[in-house]
C-alpha cells in the first residue's frame, strides 16, 4: 500500500514539475482598434487613480488638522524676532 501511494505522489509530482515547465502558445497578436481600446481604458483608470489618491491625502490631511487642533482658517503670520 505505501509502495503504491509513492509512486502515486512520485507521478504526481513529476507530471506537475512537467506542466509548470511547459510553454504556452503566442498570444495573438492585438489590431490596432484593440491597441487603441487598452490605451484609453488604461489612461481612464489612471487617472481614476489618480482622482482617488488626491482625495485620499486631502482626507488624511483634513483628519491630521482635526486632530491636532490646526485651523484650517487663513496662514498665520510667522512672530518676528524680538530685538536685542
């Protein structure tokens, strides 16, 4: 029984060795209209990207500023130095 459980494992690993190794055919190749298609369809998802990324950081500066008890009202003028 162990003899045949073995080579069962044995074959089987032998036939996955075998597939991880094997090559795939050539894609074809894409037209010019589906080249055109995947550029537009990429370019619309980075700059989705993009818009999510940008209101990301404005939520995590708001939340910064809340929480640290910045205004969020107009720059403050920096203190000059006092004279000596």
């Amino acid at each position: 029984m162990k003899a045949i459980l073995a080579a069962l494992v044995g074959g089987l690993m032998i036939g996955a060795i075998a597939a991880s190794h094997a090559k795939l055919p050539a894609a074809a190749p894409k037209s010019d209209v589906e080249k055109k298609a995947d550029a537009e369809k990429a370019a619309a998802a980075k700059a989705k990207d993009a818009e999510m990324n940008a209101k990301a950081q404005d939520r995590a500066v708001a939340n910064w500023k809340k929480n640290k008890g910045i205004a969020m009202g107009p720059a403050k003028a920096a203190p000059k130095a006092a004279k000596k």
